[in-house]
C-alpha cells in the first residue's frame, strides 16, 4: 500500500527528545482515528434520520395527493360527464399526473423507511467493529515501533559507552608510548586493552547501526503504509454500503422523475389541445335538450282563417309599402353599425387577450436555455393574442405596475362585455327586421303583380262623405293649458279629443316611425294643430300630417294641463315605491296609489301607456325603448311639487313612467273593474266610435228627403240652444244640437266622433245625400219618425232641451261596421 504521508525534514537532534515526539505523534493519531470513527458513525446515524424523517415526508405529501385527486374526482364522478372538452381533458389528465405522483412518493417513502435505512444500520455496526479492531492493530503497531525506538536508543547508549572507552584507552596508549622507559609491558598491555574495547566498539557501532536502520525502516514502513492500511481496513465497505444506498435512492428518484416526466408530457399535450371552439360545440351537443333549436313557431288561424301570408292587398298596400321601404333603409344603415361593432370587437378581443397574458408567468429574457426547457402554460387563443410579450419583456423595466395592470384589465373587460353586447344587439335587431323584410317584399312584390293595373284610388272605394266645412265642435271648456277633469265632465269624453286622435294617428301611421317623441316637429306647425283641435276641429282626419308634428301636439297637451295627469301631491309617494326591487310589490304599491284617482284619470292614464306599451313594442324599428319613451313623457306627466328641484327628481321620474309603461297591465285597472274606452293595438281608417250617432245623422238625412221637411226640422234642431256639451256646424243650414253634458246614452257619454261625418259629394247647400247601411237605417227609424212628428209642433223656446230619443233608454244590439263608420275601442 502506498502513502501520502509527508515526510518531516528533522534536524539533528537527541534521540530522546525525538522519541518523545515520535510517542506524542502515535497518541494523536489514535485520537484522529478516533474522531474520523465518530465522524462515520454521525454521517450514517444522520442520513439514516433523514431518511426516516424524508419517508415520513414523502408519506403525508402522498397522502395529501391522493387526497387532493380524490376530492376533485369524486366531484368530477357527481356531476355530468363532459370529457369532450378540452378543459376537461387538461384536468383528467391532471388529476391522473397528481394520483400517480402520490404513488411514487408512496413508495419512495416506503423505499426510504426500509429497504435504505437498514443497510445503513448494518454499515454503521460493521464500521464501528472494523474501527475497534483496526484501532488494536494501530496500537499494537506503534508499541513495535516504540520498541524499536527503544532499542535503537540502547543501542546508541551503548555505542556511545564503548566509543567513550575506546577513546580513553587510546589516550592511555598513547601517554604509555610517550613514556618509552621501563613501559613496554605497559604499553603491551594497554595495546591489548585497546584492541580489546575497540572490539566491544566495533560491536557495539554495528548494532547500533542495525537498529538505527531497523528503526528508520519500521517508521518509513508504518507512516508510508501501515497507517493508510489501518484507515483502509476501518474504512472497508462504508463507502461501498453508502454508494449503494444512495444510488437506489437516486434509482427511486429518477424513476419518480421519469413517471413525472411522462405526466408532464401528457399535461403537456392536453394543454396545446385546448381549444375553445371544440369546448363550446362539445358543450352544445353534450346538452343537446337544453340548446337544440325549438321548433318553429308555426300560424295557427282562428276559426277557419284561411289566409297564412304577410297581405298587402287593397287599404293596407300603402302602408305595407311605407313600412317595407323604411325598412329597407333601417337594414342597410343597421348592417354597417353591426359590421362596424364587429370589427370593433375583435379589436377588443385582442386587446383583452394581450391585457391577460401581460402576468409574471414567462421566464426573464436573460435565461434563455430555461426558457427552452420550461413548459408554457397558454392556449393558444393566448398564443395569438400575446402578440410582442418577448419584446414587451425585454424591456419590463418600463412595465406598469401589477395593480395598475389589473386595473387597466379591467377597464378592458369591460369595454370587451360592451363590445359583445352591442354586437349582439345589434345583429339580432338585423335579423329580426330582415325577416320582416323579407316577408313584406313578397308581399309588396305579389300585390304589386295583382293590383299593378288598378288605379290606386280604386284600391279603395270610400263611402265616407265629407261637408264642405270640417264639423265644428264648440268647447265651453280650455282643451289646451286647462283641467283635463273639468272638461272630461262637461264635454261628456272620457278620452280627450286630442289624445284619442293622436293616438288614432300615431297607431295608424305612426309605430314604425324612427324616433316618434323623441324627434321634435316645427313649433309653428304645432300651435296651428293645436289651435285646430281648440277651434274643435280634427285637422289628423286626412292623415296628411307629419308624424313628429303629431307625436309634438301629443307631447304638448300633457305639458300645458293646468294640472299634471299624476296629482302632485301623490308624486313623492310614487317616485318612493318606484324604487322598490320587487316588481310585485311595487306594482302593487303604484296601484293602490294610482286607484285614489278620479276614475275619468285614471281611464285617461290606463288609455295613454298601452298605447306607450305598444309603441315600445316597435322599438327594432322606431328606437324606442320604455325608457326613451319614459324620457320623452316623464316631465309631461309626473311635476314635482314647487320647492323640489326637477333636474334631481328627473331620474326617478324617468325609472317610475319606464315601469308604469312596462307593467301597465298589472298598475292600472282592467276593464271589468273600471268600465271606460281600452286602447285598442288594431286600428283602421274607419272607426265606429260613433256608429249609434252617426246613424241617427244617416237616417235623419234619408227618411228627411223633402226640403221642406228637412229645414223645418233644421230650423227646429238649430232653434235649441247646446247645454253644457256643444253645437255641430254641418253646413250653411244644417245645425245639431248634441248634449254632451246630460245622461249617457247606453251607460256612456258621446264624444264628437258619434257626430262627425264625411260626405263624398254635396248636392246642394241644402240637398245631403249620404250613404249609409240598411242595418243602420232600419235600428234608427223609430227615432227619426218622432223627429219628424214634431216637426208639426211650434219651434220650441229657447229654454226646451235639446232633442233627446227612447234609444237612450233601450240600447240597440251590437253593430257591425258599417260602411261609414269608424272603429272604436270597446273594453273587453
């Protein structure tokens, strides 16, 4: 064996100080050998703790994991399969890695509690008996050594003891030979003296020098050899059970690593399949039942209807053909916004997707070899909105902060939320008013291949007649800036004049106009209808009017009422129940406000937002959502009291007119509980509001075809003053008196459309031919007869009431429509 034992360079020094330091250097090395064997045995005492405090580890980890997998798998098992999305298969694929990383620390900590720990038991037994048994030897060693130091220091003694006398003998020798008288056998003595102790010498010098060799190579033998002989035999098989130990440790661990490996891989895989796409149909085909297309909503006619397509045909081809072509230019312009809100989409879409892959997730630029080996986490929608990350990284000394970053993620989610909604709005508002397109183009198309030849005047025969002059009716009551109840009472209407033809209007030509209410007519054009519906007149009866001119005058009686149509001692109490979450509840509370009215009110309110309600049904077309119209009504209707400020109250105003127009049918009474006139969703140019009135006007013109007969009982009718109610100007020479004030006939007052006719032609100032039903005809003979038996009596004087009929007593059976007559909204 070899050494690497440094050899000393000693000066010449006395061998029993050398010696002395020889012992010296022999006990410390006992001490050394004894502190390396401790130094062993804490190394194995130390790796076999930990790795029974690793296995103990690694057994609460596996624990843990399985219990982390089994938590989530069993959820996974409770709810319905949807292994078919991508997002899914990344979190099978995970919780399978997790199971399977619990299993290898399961039995890496199994490996660690046994099969390591016992070698290293049975290591640190053999290496405390082999350093014993090795320390023995080295002691046994070094009292040879000490041995021959010993007899390499009597040697030495005695060398020097001899070599001292030979010297003295010589010396002796020496002075006898000086001394040549009488000293020769002193001189042979002392001659055989000195031969004799440089024998001893000699002998003493040549063992001397044995020893000393002997010496020297017992410690060349035992510093060069022995000692790295000793290390080695207490050494034997502690690295080799170490080695062993560790490696199938490592063979453990790299057999976890490798299962790890895998996993990652296969995560690896499932995350570059996610796709969002692939998810979103995967979850439509998964629940099928729950977003399949419903089946088409097919026309169901009533009893018998035989006619299932959009018409056309003969009054209503204009109106389809106006409707058709305002159509038409809504389409394109709402296409161009909806391409527009596309664009503007996607663009908010990139943005958003480059706001969330702005995160610490991406390794610095500066480790680029990491930064090939790491596993990206991204999808790759984020791929392709990340856009410049790397470049954006490069320089995230400039970056925000994360908090600002946050923020402004925020805002982006926000505008993108936006962005999808109004995309969304929009192409469903397209959709729907391009599958009325469609409808009303082959309805104008097919009536266009029918009637092309047919003069539009002949599309439909009139039977209407109209005077030279309008009919007046005289008010005795402001209709404009007055009290909407006074004149109810004394003019006998429950709806107002010019509420029931504005709305007549507006339903007829109206609904579908872009922006009614909301766009403003000329305010010269206003006040002259407004001065015509005072005058009595209804200038809206040849529907030549513009429509925000109509919509204006509507707008304007409510505005200059004297009195707001909602009481404003109730306004505080309605705005605080408009702010009720409830709709139940706050429909509930409005109602018991609203139902401490005046009945003709409320008749008037139940009237006015149906006919609201219905509009904001059109809103695809007109743009009028419940809250544009609560906007445009609301300071109409609802006034604070003097001392509130109108601009704070404006909102909620706005929010209470936005949920009476929304659940009118809920706020208002229906009426069987409030009999009065219903708004009626389809009107037509005829309307038989005053088929009972009209009809007496009708007979009164056939039965009377003697002039004379006539202007008796013209001169008689014009001869009686108009109570309360007002006179109807017919002509030069044809007045009726027509009492608006007294009792109702049939259980309800007249309104001046029972007594407003239209005559197609005029014979004569004083010659009226009207058309008329035989049906009418017939039911208001009986009344006429007695018109014309009084005729034979003096005109009355000027306190006789006017003329009055039995029809009011007995109410004739229900009418159909005539020919002349226009409709009018009967309540179910």
């Amino acid at each position: 064996m070899t050494s690497n034992v440094k050899l000393r360079k000693v000066g010449v020094l006395d061998y029993d100080t050398q010696i002395k330091e020889v012992r010296c250097q022999l006990l410390d090395q006992l001490k050394v050998l004894d502190l390396q064997l401790e130094q062993k045995s804490q190394q194995l005492q130390d790796l076999t703790d930990y790795l029974r405090r690793r296995s103990e580890i690694e057994g609460e980890y596996a624990r843990s994991l399985d219990k982390l997998s089994e938590r989530f798998t069993s959820k996974i098992k409770r709810k319905e399969p949807c292994s078919g999305q991508s997002v899914a298969q990344c979190w099978l694929v995970l919780l399978a890695q997790t199971r399977q990383e619990s299993r290898d620390h399961s039995g890496l900590s199994e490996i660690c509690r046994t099969t390591l720990t016992e070698p290293l038991t049975h290591c640190l037994d053999i290496t405390q008996r082999l350093a014993k048994r090795s320390k023995d030897v080295c002691t046994q060693l070094q009292d040879g050594l000490l041995k021959v130091t010993t007899e390499l220091q009597t040697a030495w003694r005695t060398y020097y003891q001899y070599h001292s006398d030979y010297v003295s003998a010589e010396g002796k020798l020496k002075e006898a030979e000086k001394q040549k008288q009488g000293a020769s056998k002193k001189i042979e003595k002392r001659q055989c003296k000195v031969q004799e102790i440089q024998l001893k010498c000699t002998k003493a010098r040549n063992d001397y020098l044995l020893n000393l060799a002997a010496a020297n190579a017992s410690m060349n033998k035992y510093y060069l050899q022995d000692i790295s002989s000793l290390i080695d035999c207490s050494d034997v098989g502690y690295h080799l059970s170490l080695s062993r130990v560790l490696l199938a440790y490592l063979s453990s661990r790299s057999w976890d690593q490798q299962n790890l490996s895998v996993g990652l891989q296969q995560l690896q895989s499932a995350v570059s399949g996610l796709d969002q796409s692939q998810d979103r149909d995967n979850l439509l085909q998964t629940h099928t039942n729950s977003f399949c297309l419903p089946l088409r909503f097919h026309f169901q006619p009533h009893d018998g209807d035989q006619v299932f397509e959009v018409s056309a045909e003969q009054e209503i081809r204009g109106e389809m053909e106006t409707r058709f072509q305002q159509l038409q230019s809504k389409l394109t312009g709402f296409k161009q916004e909806t391409e527009e809100a596309d664009k503007t989409l996607r663009a908010a879409r990139v943005t958003l997707l480059e706001g969330i892959s702005d995160d610490d997730l991406d390794p610095p630029p500066s480790s680029s070899q990491t930064q090939g080996s790491q596993v990206h986490l991204q999808s790759p929608s984020q791929s392709q909105g990340q856009g410049g990350s790397n470049e954006s990284l490069a320089s995230s000394s400039g970056r925000p902060s994360l908090a600002r970053r946050r923020a402004n993620l925020q805002e982006t989610e926000i505008l993108y939320c936006t962005k999808v909604k109004e995309y969304l709005c929009k192409s469903s508002l397209v959709s729907k008013l391009q599958a009325k397109h469609d409808l009303l183009k082959v309805a104008v198309e097919k009536a266009e291949a029918t009637n092309g030849h047919q003069a539009s005047g002949n599309s439909r025969k009139s039977v209407r007649a109209r005077m030279e002059g309008q009919p007046i009716i005289q008010f005795t009551h402001k209709l404009f800036t007055g009290d909407m109840l006074s004149f109810i009472k004394a003019s006998g209407q429950e709806i107002p004049v010019v509420v029931e033809s504005c709305i007549r209007f507006i339903n007829l030509n109206g609904l579908h106009h872009e922006g009614i209410f909301r766009v403003p007519g000329s305010q010269a054009e206003v006040n002259s209808l407004r001065d015509a519906f005072e005058r009595g007149e209804d200038p809206l009866a040849d529907s030549r009017c513009d429509m925000d001119l109509v919509a204006g005058v509507l707008k304007l009686y409510f505005r200059t009422l004297e009195n707001p149509l909602f009481p404003q001692d109730s306004t505080s109490q309605l705005l605080e129940y408009a702010e009720i979450d409830n709709e139940t509840e706050r429909a509930a509370q409005l109602k018991s406000v609203i139902s401490s009215y005046p009945p003709p009110v409320i008749i008037v309110m139940r009237y006015l937002f149906a006919f609201l309600h219905h509009v904001s049904q059109y809103s695809d077309e007109n743009m009028m959502q419940p809250y544009n119209l609560a906007v445009c009504f609301g300071p109409s209707l609802v006034r604070g009291l003097q001392d509130e400020d109108v601009v704070t109250l404006q909102p909620q105003i706005n929010s209470l007119v936005k949920g009476l127009i929304l659940q009118h049918e809920s706020i208002f009474p229906s009426p069987t509980e409030l009999q009065g006139p219903v708004y009626e969703k389809c009107m037509t140019l005829e309307q038989d509001d005053c088929e009972e009135g009209e009809g007496d006007s009708e007979i009164l013109s056939k039965e009377s075809e003697s002039k004379g007969e006539r202007s008796r009982s013209n001169s008689s009718c014009s001869s009686r003053p108009s109570p309360a109610g007002g006179s109807v100007s017919l002509g030069e020479n044809f007045t009726i008196q027509i009492p608006m004030a007294g009792p109702a006939l049939h259980g309800r007052p007249r309104s001046p459309r029972y007594i407003r006719k239209e005559v197609q032609d005029l014979s004569s100032s004083e010659d009226i031919t009207v058309q008329v039903d035989k049906e009418v005809c017939h039911q208001m003979s009986s009344v006429f007869k007695e018109l014309i038996a009084r005729q034979s009596f003096p005109p009355p004087s000027s306190s006789t009431p006017p003329v009055t009929s039995s029809r009011s007593s007995k109410p004739p059976p229900e009418q159909k429509k005539g020919g002349v007559g226009r409709r009018r909204e009967r309540p179910v």
